[in-house]
C-alpha cells in the first residue's frame, strides 16, 4: 500500500462490537460490512475467528461476500497462539486480499500478571506466531498490545524480530487510553528511529479514548510516520470507545494542508489523504448506530444532530452572511441532506426502490420487498415521508436480529385516572401464540411486564431512550432499549409512527438478542473474548 495517503483499518466489526449491548449477529455484520465497503475503508477487521463459531462464519461470509476483487482487504483477529492464527486463516481464506492480525502483550504489567512470561519468551512467541500466519498469508499484521506502557527498548526489539519474520504492518495500540498526543507521537517517532527494519512494514495505530485523546494521538502519530489508523464509525469500543473514523478523516480531510508534508506532498495539494468516500460518512454512522443500538450524543463532532445546528443569533447571523463564519464542513459533504418530502402513499415501488438508490442504500429483493411494504404502513399514517423516515425504515427493517419470539399483537389502555394496562400476544418459538396482560406505572412499563410474563428471562432494564426521526406530530419515533443479564448488555432497536408498538419492538429484539446467547450457551458454544486468556505455545 502507498505510504503517501493513509490507510484506513476500520475495526467496528471487532473492537465495536466488543462495546457492552453491541453484539451483532451474521447478517447484522455483512450488513455494516457492505456499507464499509461503499465507505471506502482500506481493510475491515471482521471480528475475531477463535471466539466462537458465529464469529468465525460472520468473518468467512464476510471474506466471501464483500472481500472481492477490488473490494477491502478482509482481516480477522487472532492471539499469538496456532489455534487462533489457523482459524483466523480459514475465515479468511475467500477473500481476494485477506490479512491475519495476530498480538501479543509486550508491557510489563501484561507480561507478569496476565501472559505469566518472561520478555524472551514474548519475543519469541512473537517471532514464531508471525512466521505461522506469514505460512498462510503475504499479509500479517503484528500488535504489541499496550504498547503504550511498554518499555520503548524492549519495543523496538519485538517489533524488530516481528518484521523479521514476515510482519507487513505492525500496530501500536495504546490499549487503555494512558498517553497523550506529544507522548504518543515521540512513541511511534522512537519506532522510526531505532528499530533497523521499520521501512520494510507500515506503522499502523490503534488506539482507545478513556481520556478523552484517542483522535489527538493518532493525529500526532500521523505527524511522526504512522500510515495506518485503525478507528470505529461513531468511535465505538470497549470502555469509552476507540478513535472514530469520521473524526479522523474529517480532521484529515479539512486540514489536508497542514497534513500534507508530513506525507512528503506540498501544502497546497488538494488530492485527499484518505480514499474514503466522504459522502457515505453520516449513512454508514446511523447504520451502525442502529444495528449496534449504540445512540451518537448530540454534540458528537461530525454526525452528531447538533453538528450544523445552529441557535446563538450571532452565529445564525454570520451564517445568513456567509456559511464559512461558523461552518468548516458542509454538511453535504459527509451526505447529510435538507431533502424534505419525497415520497408519499401514492408512490409506487419503482419510485421507492429509485429514492433509496439515490440514497446510497443497496437492497436484496427480499429486503427491498420488506421495506416497500413497511413503507406503505407509514406513508399512510403520515402525509410527508421524508428521507430520515426511509433511512429510519430500511435500517429497522434490514435488521437481522434473531427472531425467537414476535410480537404479534400489542394493546395498552391509559389515562391519568387509570391504571395503565397491556395486553399482548407473542409467537413462540416453537410456532404457537402466547399471550398475556399486565398492570404498570405506564404503558410501556406494562408492555415489559407483560413480555416479561410470557418470555420469562430474567434482566434488568437500564436504558430506555426514545428519539424523533423528524419533527412534526406525526414524526416516526426511534426507540433504543439496553437490558443486562449478569456482567452482559444486550440491545434492541425500533422504529414506529406508534411510540408503544416502536418500545414493544425494541425490547424484544434485546430479548431475542438474550435469548440466541443463552440458546448458544446450553449448546456449549460460550464466546471466547480476545483478551480473556493468558498465551500458550
């Protein structure tokens, strides 16, 4: 790959998902995964193999699917151990261009509490794990994990024995978020320095935000030589989060001028330093915020709501004047539209199926049939059916969680003189009808109640959000519930012009989420997570 633009390694479908309530099943992923696609990132990390079999045939349909010629590279996590790395190989095996990831600790408190091994031992394990993956694959990568509190000697002597044994790129990943950008910038600026074989692998960085600095640090990593950085639509991640993509390229995009030396072109070259394609931007985060049920914040830089809003009277003011007085991006750029109206009940399939071409969205016939016809369900109830509506329908609708059990019938009775009551009806999953009623503080509250009385998993509600797609009375309602069982979240996504009907929806898709977990379980297949074992040769 060229070290004269930056490559962009997006790890949504693995780092993300790792996000407490962001499971994401098969479908779910190859969905993320096309739109990665059309997005432009460079290499996608498809998930992680060894961690269990739904993982490792996500990753392989995902290698088949979208990992064609032309298409990203298709990238699958593995330990430094020959289980991890040949699993990893076999997943990614159909891909045109496939890569294995393989990581070992390297700091001191990782190395004594957690791998229990000596730093020879580390170092050979490094060195022996890259020549098994470089036995499958031209392409390795090799992580150092928490390298950012690893001595910067013993560092370079990893990294170089790594590249010796076939590494093409290897990633500094600041595992909890500790450094800052002029710590983290010396860091990778000491690896270009002092390790003899660098200029024969690509420095890539990974990075997570606990405090608050992951995007300043790849950005001054960029400044010191790193090529690749390895981020997450809307940031997403364990704890706070990694780096976001959007963030990143937006920074890149907007500021090429400052950034252009640093990657040997002159300040004033307009040619991008990313070939992402920046008007798939906002789409891609609101469909990975759907299918995750992860909300972006209002004041989210770049694709949150409030990103061009604008209420101060002077800055609506200048913006009257001229929209650069308080405005770096267009909205347009990252394909946020004002685009109102488009489509109503009249309309006819042909014209519903054009709009959402025009919109980016690229549909199977069977899920352009769903949508269609949830489509007509809600152009009759609204007399204006805008663009977020059909962005809010075909992401509701293309959702593949597991169906175990389906809301056949909801029905609530309230008032501020009654007891809320609901009375609802459910398929089973082994193909009967079950229903029940049940007396709450509000209508949703008996809803959940009453879900509860048939589907009998215990959990605990914690987050309840709902959120309009547009304004207006008649506005379709977004609904995004979190339940927790244990240790574990799960969550659940909808979206109705019937605010009841979008809640029942939602929580019985952190259910079903629930349930396929708990199915998999008594069938002995738990999920292995990738920093839950020590290493062993």
């Amino acid at each position: 790959m060229s070290r004269d633009r930056i490559i962009i390694f997006d790890t949504t479908l693995r780092d993300g998902e790792q996000s407490p309530g962001a499971s994401l099943n098969r479908e779910e992923k190859l969905t993320i995964a096309r739109q990665l696609a059309r997005l432009g990132v460079d290499i996608i990390e498809a998930g992680f193999p060894y961690a269990s079999q739904g993982d490792f045939e996500a990753v392989q349909a995902i290698a088949d699917q979208v990992g064609t010629e032309g298409g990203p590279t298709i990238c699958g996590l593995a330990r430094a151990r020959k289980e991890d790395i040949a699993r990893a190989a076999e997943a990614i095996k159909p891909a045109a261009k496939g890569r294995i990831h393989t990581f070992i600790a390297t700091s001191d408190i990782h190395m004594k509490y957690k791998l229990k091994k000596s730093r020879p031992e580390v170092v050979a394990i490094a060195e022996e794990m890259v020549a098994y993956a470089k036995s499958f694959t031209n392409d390795v990568e090799f992580s150092p994990e928490d390298a950012g509190r690893s001595d910067p000697e013993f560092l370079y002597e990893v990294l170089e024995r790594a590249i010796a044994a076939g590494a093409t790129t290897v990633n500094i990943p600041d595992t909890v978020g500790y450094t800052t950008p002029d710590e983290f910038g010396a860091l990778i600026r000491g690896i270009k320095d002092n390790v003899p074989n660098i200029n024969q692998a690509i420095i890539s960085v990974h990075g997570h935000n606990d405090l608050g600095l992951a995007v300043a640090n790849f950005l001054s990593a960029v400044q010191n030589g790193a090529r690749q950085l390895e981020c997450t639509i809307n940031g997403i991640g364990e704890r706070a989060g990694n780096a976001a993509l959007e963030e990143l390229v937006m920074a890149l995009h907007v500021r090429r001028s400052f950034y252009n030396p640093f990657l040997g072109r002159p300040a004033e070259s307009e040619d991008p330093l990313t070939q992402i394609n920046l008007g798939e931007i906002y789409k891609t985060s609101r469909l990975v915020s759907n299918l995750t049920g992860m909300l972006v914040q209002p004041n989210k830089a770049i694709v949150g709501a409030n990103a061009f809003s604008h209420e101060s009277g002077i800055h609506q003011d200048g913006m009257l004047k001229h929209r650069q007085t308080y405005e770096i991006i267009d909205a347009q750029t990252i394909g946020r539209t004002e685009n109102q109206i488009v489509l109503g009940k009249l309309s006819g399939r042909n014209a519903f199926a054009s709009r959402l071409r025009e919109l980016g969205f690229e549909l199977t016939e069977t899920e352009l049939n769903k949508a269609f016809v949830r489509f007509k369900d809600v152009a009759d109830k609204k007399r204006e059916v805008t663009d977020r509506d059909l962005e809010a329908i075909v992401n509701d609708e293309i959702r593949q969680a597991p169906e175990l059990y389906r809301l056949e019938h909801v029905q609530v009775s309230c008032g501020d003189k009654a007891a809320p009551t609901a009375t609802v009806t459910l398929r089973l999953p082994d193909g009967t009808d079950s229903t029940d009623a049940a007396i709450g503080t509000g209508p949703v509250d008996a809803v959940y109640r009453a879900i509860n009385r048939i589907v009998a998993i215990e959990n605990e509600l914690i987050e309840f959000s709902v959120q309009s797609v547009t304004e207006g009375i008649d506005a379709m309602g977004e609904v995004t519930i979190r339940i927790r069982r244990g240790d574990r979240v799960f969550s659940g996504h909808s979206a109705n012009t019937d605010i009841v009907v979008a809640a029942s929806q939602a929580y019985l898709s952190a259910l079903n989420r629930l349930a396929a977990v708990l199915q998999d379980e008594n069938a002995g297949a738990a999920k292995v997570h990738p920093q839950s074992a020590a290493i062993a040769r």
